[in-house]
C-alpha cells in the first residue's frame, strides 16, 4: 500500500491529528517506560524515509506479532515466484496490456528483505494468545482486519503498548478498544529532530515526501519550508512547491498557516536573491488566498509587514535593492485597512505576536 498508492486520485489518511493529540504524543515518546507496538504498514513507512534506526535509537527494540513476520515472508514468497512480464486490463471495453519490468519486482523484493531484516534484528516478534472470550466486537475486528494487523491491536492490548501505526483509521479503532496510547509516525520524526538523531534537512524532505504521496494532516513548520528554499537537493524545488500547495486545503487553520508562511518570508529575505524573494512571496500569497477572498487584505498585509520585518535587518545598499524589487508587494503595508472580520482580525493578530511554529495540512 505505501510503495502503491494511487497518490495523485486518492489522498491517504495518514497524520497525526490535533495538535493537542501532537503533544500528547510528544509526551509519551520521552516516557522512557514505554515499550511500542508496530504494524507492517508502519515498518514500510519507516523504511521508507530511512528512519527505521532513529526510531530504535529512541525508544529500544519494538514489538511485533509473529504474525507480521509471517505476513512478510510470504509477500516474499509472492514476489520471487515465477511472474508474467505484463498485465492485461480492461479499460473502457478494450483490453490494455501493460508491460512489468524485471526491476519493479527487484524494488519490491530489496524493500521486503530490508523490512524483514529490521524485524529480525532490531525488533522482539513475538507471539500473540488474543482474547480470552471472543465477542461480536472481536468477529467484527476479525472480518474487517488482516491476521497480522489484528493481533497488532490484541498484542498492545496484552503488553500494555503504545501503538505506532501511520494508518490514521488504525489508531482511531486502537484508541476505542482502550489501548493506553496511539501514535503516527510524524511525532517520532519530530522527536528524532529535537534529540539530533534526525538532521533538519532531512527532517523537511520527509515533510515534503509525505504531502506528496497524498498523506493528510501533514504537520509543516516555517523552518521546514526555510530548509527547503536553500536545500540544494535535485528535488528541492518540487519538494518546496508541494509543502506550500498544502497550504490550499479547506481543511487548513488559515491562522496558523499565514504564521507559519509569512514566519518563512521573514526568514528567506536576507537568504535568497531578491527576485528569488518576489517568487516565492507571490506564491505564498497565492496559496493562502485560494477560496479565501474574504481575507484578501489580511493576508496581502501579513506578506507585506513579514517582508518589510526581513528587508529592515539587511545592510543599507541591499535594503534598498530590495525594497525597490519587491515594493509591488508591500504596498498593503501602508494601506488603510478595511473593516474586519473577526477571524481576519484574528489571523492578523497572530501574525503580528510572532505566528505559530507549524500548520497542519
């Protein structure tokens, strides 16, 4: 399902939730107690952002039900067995054949050795005795969850666990069967990062990588997207550009996203080119106003003083450069504001003490 989803046409509910649910989850990484319960979506989202020994490194060896390795193997056994060179389709009443080649089953094959090896050696697998009396609850987990998965949920129930599941439905039905906690994946990221196990450039790439393959509730902070307009990464541009679509969904938290945008403008001004500056400030602006007409001049205003705050700490001959290039922008800076509403006030207002350190998207 990671290596597979369809991204562009379905987005993955995958995320972390509140930001209450955030730091409640920061908590219990830096409970030194815990011990932690994985299923085998997560081992694949782990591996695949090479964050599979930072995990360890924080919170010692994780269990697993024996079941999971089972499950692993016998994928293994699926892909080294005789295999097509193509599959055949109907598309719209017409038969399509489509060729595979050697290497997509090579790919798939190298990820399930390498997931299986971190099973074997840095995890405890082990067996999972289940509930003593089944009821209608358990036949209903029974019908609606693979073996493995479910006795990820039986196992934190038995060992008293934390789940850490980057299936966002996962962890909602674990926190309904009462188990004592559940986490997603972007949590211990950030935990990583604040103990140094994970370098902030490669923090903000897995951001970026997460938008990208279609995950919701995608935590972004300004020093994510500051990391990615001066990463020299062949993919830097991509990764910057979809961190900042983000910012269009209806779901977003405009207050906490104009702080954490215009935060970033802040920080780029004396670190980009200037013209660089004027691109990334109009995008900023674009994706902030997107089905938000109502906040037109809040979020114009907002650009404008977070670039204004950057040009005034710049030394007097590139303070002038850049206050020529980018003055079509800071126009709103001196403007007579409009009535406001109540939430524009509010998301100028925010701004204006500083912004917040990240936005959910």
């Amino acid at each position: 399902m990671i290596l597979e989803w369809p991204q562009q046409e379905v987005p993955l509910f995958i995320g972390m939730g509140t930001h209450e649910e955030r730091y409640a989850a920061l908590k219990i990484l830096r409970d030194s107690s815990a011990r932690y319960v994985l299923d085998l979506v997560t081992i694949a989202e782990l591996h695949q952002r090479n964050a599979l020994s930072a995990f360890v490194s924080m919170v010692g060896r994780p269990l697993v039900p024996h079941t999971v390795r089972a499950r692993l193997l016998s994928l293994l056994q699926l892909t080294e067995s005789p295999r097509g060179a193509a599959w055949m389709t109907e598309i719209e009443g017409k038969l399509q054949m489509t060729e595979v080649p050697s290497a997509y089953f090579e790919a798939r094959s190298a990820v399930l050795q390498a997931m299986l090896h971190f099973v074997d050696t840095q995890c405890d697998a082990v067996p999972v005795v289940g509930p003593e009396e089944i009821t209608d609850l358990h036949r209903g987990l029974a019908r609606a969850l693979d073996l493995d998965t479910l006795d990820v949920l039986y196992l934190c129930l038995e060992r008293e666990a934390v789940l850490l599941s980057e299936d966002g439905g996962l962890r909602a039905l674990g926190t309904s069967l009462g188990l004592v906690a559940a986490l997603g994946v972007q949590p211990v990221l950030m935990e990583a990062l604040a103990r140094g196990v994970l370098q902030q450039n490669r923090y903000a790439e897995i951001v970026a990588e997460k938008i990208l393959a279609g995950h919701d509730f995608v935590c972004v902070r300004g020093e994510d997207l500051h990391e990615l307009a001066l990463s020299e990464h062949k993919s830097a541009r991509q990764y910057l550009s979809a961190a900042l679509n983000a910012l269009r969904k209806p779901t977003l938290d405009i207050v906490s996203g104009i702080g954490v945008a215009c935060g970033f403008l802040q920080t780029i001004v004396s670190k980009l080119p200037t013209k660089t500056v004027f691109s990334l400030a109009q995008q900023v602006t674009d994706v902030l106003l997107d089905n938000r007409d109502e906040l037109a001049f809040e979020i114009h205003r907002a650009v404008a003083e977070s670039l204004l705050f950057g040009i005034r700490r710049l030394p007097t001959q590139q303070k002038t450069i850049a206050l020529q290039t980018l003055n079509p922008l800071l126009r709103p800076a001196v403007s007579r504001p409009p009535r406001l509403k109540a939430t524009a006030r509010a998301a100028l207002l925010a701004f204006r003490l500083a912004g917040f350190p990240h936005v959910q998207v």
